[in-house]
C-alpha cells in the first residue's frame, strides 16, 4: 500500500536531480572547494530527520540516536556554511581590495 | 498544519536551489552562501513549530553542542586542511543520516529497550530505512579513512591484499543477502540490523584503503554524492520532500565534481576505484633523457625582467613550501612593470577540486587573475614564461607524447609550448605519480632549484633592488 506513496516522491527526486546536474554544472572550477563545503552544509538538512527523532519522544533510545544525529547534522550546517562563508570572502577582485 | 511546514520546505528548497545557482560567479557566491543559510534556518523552524515535539532539552542542548563544534572546526582550519575539513563533514553527513536511520527503526519498529512491543512493518520503510543506514554507514566509515589518509595519521599509499576483490565482494554480497533478509522477515530482525550497520562500516572501510593519496580528490567528490544520497534516502524514509530535494542536490553536486576529476586524470572512475594507482612502481619510458638547464635565481629574474607576459603554474608543492604569499608579491612586482600575468590551474592542483583557487585567494590573488587550464592553452604559445611552482605531473608533456606513459592521455597545461619554462623545483625527483617529466630536459627548459618559498623571496629581493 505505501509503495503508491512512493512515486510522488520519486518523482519529485527525478526533477531534483536534474536540476541539481543543471545548476551544478554552471559552477566554475574556481569555486568547486566553497561548493563542496556549501554542498555539505546543505547536506545537514537530514537536521529534520534528526529533531523529529529526537523530539517526538517515542522511546529512549530513538531519542538518544536523535540527539546524536543532529550534534552532527548541526556541526555540518554551522562548520559548512560558516567556512564556505570564510572561503568566499577571500575571492576578491583587485580593485575591491583597494 | 502539515501544509504549513510544507510550503516552508518548500521556500527552503528553492533558496537552497538559488543559492547553488548564485554560486556560479564569485561576486554572488557569498550572497548565494547566505540564502542557503537562510533557507536552512526556514526548514529547521518550520520542523520545530510542526512536530510535536515533547521534550526541549534534548533538541536545544543538541543544537548547541553541534553549532558550537561546528563553529570551532570553521574557524581554526587551515585552508590548506580544507580537505580534511570536507572529508569529516561528509562523514558527519553520512552518520546523521545513519543514526536518523536507525532511530526511525527504533521508532516504528522495535524498541531494544521494550522488547515486548513489535510493530507490523511495511515493506518501503524496512526498503528506505535500511538503504539509508548502509549508505551512511558506507559514508561514515569512508570519509574517515579519507581523512586520515589526507591528515597522514595513516599511510597515503594504496592499502592492498591478496583477495581483495574477493574481500570486497564477499562484504557486498553480505550487505545485499542481508539486506534482503531483513526486508522479507523483519520480525527477528533487529540483529541482522545491528550486523547491516557493521557491514556498511566495513563496506566503507575496505573501499576507500585501496585508493591512494593521490587519487583523494575523486574520493572525497564521491563521499560527497554520498552524503547527499543518504540525506535523500533518510527523506524517502520520513516522507519529507525538503531531504528529498535537498539530498538530491547534493548527490548530484558530488556526482559532477567526481566525473571533472577523473576526467583531469583521464582516468575512469572504476579505475579510481580498483586500481590502486600508485601501487605497482610504474617506469615510463625513460630512454631518451639528456640534459637540464639549470639557472640560478638572477639568471631567472633576468628572464622575468624580460618577459611580457608571463604564467605562473602552481601545484600542491606551492602550498607545501607555504610559498603562497612570496609567489603573490612577484606577481604583483611583475604587474606593476607593465608585465601580463596569469594564474593557470589544472583542475587537479591541490588536494581538492578547487582547492589551489582556495590558496591563491587567500593569499590575496585577484579572481580574475585565475584561468582554468581550458582557458590558458590555446593562447600558451602567445607567452613568453610559464613558471611552474611544485606542479610536475599536471605539466607532464608525456602526458601527450608518450604512449607508454601511465599518464598518457591526461589533459596537462602545455607549458612547454610558450618560449621559455622555468620550473621551480627542489630537486629531479618524481611526482605525486613517480613518473620521470621530459619537461625538465626540454631545450625552452630551465630548472630553479631550491625552496619555492626561499627562491620566490630570492625573486622577490632582486626585482626591489632596482
């Protein structure tokens, strides 16, 4: 039965892909290094997954696993974009320099 | 209710999607960087108002300690480290997923701690949820071979054994008959569970030793694709679109970034993979050597003064002599007397995709001064000196000349079509690869011998005293 709900769902990650490979692959090799860290905080997305695990409080142990999921769904979302953030602000044009 | 969250996630997916988009040039990255953080923080409250969420202290203290840690890794980097840095966060990812995974088992499944209660499981969640905890298991283990491969606490060479095809094959087959067995009878399930998240460990464990240090690049763009992978397959499991789309993404962004790298290295993905380039001491065809031209560091600025336009190569060597920041002001030096200078970076300079674009940023290089190795080609010829600075397999003119090269066939800088080269280099040793470079006997050659940082500061010294 819930196989039926499966293909909204494939559906919707069909096109993200696609999009994904299209706005990708418009990104200059220049900033292929701040796109993988900004890539890896996006990443920390699985952050919700994580706060309905640990924030539901079915059981003790899914809250345990939850918690520790979002320590380090939240250490990928605060590391990756505050880094790639850093990165970023080191590209400079010469006459922005001055 | 439902509905609100789930025009918030989807707000959040299109700022993510815009702020990849803005990526696409360096004056808006940043800005694109920033929606994307916005975006985040949409889908992270919009969460917490949805949910029922009954217990706070869980969820804040959570939060604080992972942005805290966070916060410290970005912060104290280096950016020399920063593929270290990718490599953790994408193991990170791949746990977050995997512990996700495990805790919607614990959840809707089986409780270890009430082992009376079992629920009745349907086959697309026991499908998702053990899809999920095997990828991020795979990205877990992996990443931190990764990164201890590229921090050097382990060996950067390939790691390999009699059998390990065998090996490998018999873990996946393990993974697979597993895998399947939980999902036609999950009602005893919970110990083939546990032994699934084992074999994912050692699944990741025993595909990444094989790859050796240099071969690191395509690694950690692959983990990457993982790690959105994972996210995604964790959205399949708690039906929520934001991961879906958001996981995809990513997957897709590791994806392109591991096919760039293997086509800089003209070298195939399962080649990467099982191969175990490096291993086997490769001897090109060496014959034909013959004699270098060595100069000394006025010999070279005398060359410099002269030149009109020149190209400096940097390679991982560069960063390795610190020699960033010495090579930047000889640049600048060249500029202010009316010299053309360019920075050509081969994609596979530095230890990430980008990573040498990273160095020469921080160390105040003007973006636009940076060309990608498709840009500088065609007009290498119109340039009067190509400096190569701790680059050597990237500039390999074997690469294009030497059918029984290991590296024949790889896209290299042509730096020995402009009219002179001088390569910076500490001494004739190998490469990254161990393959001999015909380039330092060419007769447009001249070999600079010593520390890149003392012989750019050298440079440096003659072109201020006049």
């Amino acid at each position: 039965m819930t196989l039926d709900l499966l293909v909204p769902l494939l559906f919707i990650f069909g096109l993200a892909i696609f999009l994904g490979v299209e706005v990708i692959s418009r990104v200059p090799s220049i900033l292929h290094t701040p796109l993988m860290s900004g890539s890896n905080a996006i990443s920390g997305i699985t952050i919700v997954g994580a706060l309905v695990a640990a924030g539901e409080g079915h059981n003790t142990v899914s809250t345990i696993l939850g918690t520790a999921a979002i320590i380090f769904a939240m250490i990928n979302v605060v590391g990756g974009y505050m880094v790639t953030n850093r990165m970023l602000s080191m590209f400079r044009k010469k006459e922005d320099a001055k | 209710m439902k509905f609100i969250a789930e025009v918030f996630y989807l707000i959040a997916a299109l700022l993510f999607v815009t702020g990849l988009k803005k990526m696409s040039k360096p004056e808006t990255a940043r800005n694109g960087n920033f929606l994307s953080s916005f975006g985040m923080l949409i889908a992270i409250v919009a969460t917490l108002v949805h949910y029922n969420i009954l217990d706070w202290t869980y969820i804040i203290g959570g939060i604080l300690a992972g942005s805290v840690i966070g916060l410290i890794l970005a912060k104290t980097v280096k950016m020399t480290e920063m593929p270290q840095m990718v490599a953790l966060l994408n193991g990170y990812g791949g746990l977050a997923s995997l512990l996700v995974g495990f805790a919607e088992f614990s959840r809707q499944f089986y409780d270890v701690t009430n082992p009376d209660v079992m629920h009745s499981i349907d086959l697309y969640t026991s499908i998702t949820i053990i899809l999920t905890v095997l990828v991020g298991a795979i990205t877990f283990s992996g990443s931190i071979i990764a990164w201890a491969k590229l921090k050097e606490v382990m060996t950067g060479k390939p790691i390999l054994f009699k059998g390990q095809q065998f090996v490998n094959a018999a873990i996946l087959i393990a993974a697979v008959v597993g895998g399947v067995m939980f999902c036609i009878n999950p009602a005893d399930s919970y110990y083939i569970f546990i032994a699934l998240i084992g074999i994912g460990l050692i699944l990741g464990i025993t595909s990444v030793i094989p790859i050796g240090g240099a071969d690191m690049p395509v690694v950690i763009s692959l983990l990457n694709s993982y790690s959105g992978i994972a996210a995604c397959l964790a959205g399949f499991v708690i039906q929520n679109n934001a991961l879906i789309v958001t996981g995809s993404l990513v997957g897709a962004s590791g994806i392109i970034l591991t096919k760039i790298m293997c086509k800089a290295m003209n070298r195939s993905l399962a080649n990467v993979l099982f191969s175990g380039f490096g291993a086997v001491q490769v001897k090109s065809g060496s014959g034909e050597k013959g004699e270098v031209n060595p100069v000394s560091v006025e010999d070279a600025y005398a060359l410099l003064e002269a030149a009109n336009s020149v190209c400096i190569v940097p390679g991982y060597g560069l960063a390795v002599a610190q020699a960033q920041h010495a090579c930047r002001e000889l640049a600048d030096l060249l500029e202010k007397k009316g010299t053309e200078v360019r920075f050509a970076i081969h994609p596979v300079a530095g230890r990430m995709p980008g990573h040498m674009n990273v160095l020469l940023a921080e160390a105040n290089v003007s973006y636009d001064h940076l060309y990608e190795m498709d840009a500088v080609n065609p007009i290498i010829n119109t340039v009067d000196i190509c400096l190569v600075i701790g680059a050597n397999d990237v500039v390999n003119p074997a690469a294009r000349e030497d059918k029984s090269s290991p590296i024949y066939g790889m896209p290299i800088i042509n730096v020995d079509y402009s009219r002179t080269v001088i390569v910076m280099k500490r001494s004739m040793a190998t490469g990254f690869a161990g393959i001999e470079n015909p380039l330092f006997y060419k007769s447009n050659t001249r070999m600079l011998f010593g520390d890149a940082k003392n012989v750019l500061q050298g440079l440096v010294a003659e072109f201020k005293k006049v």
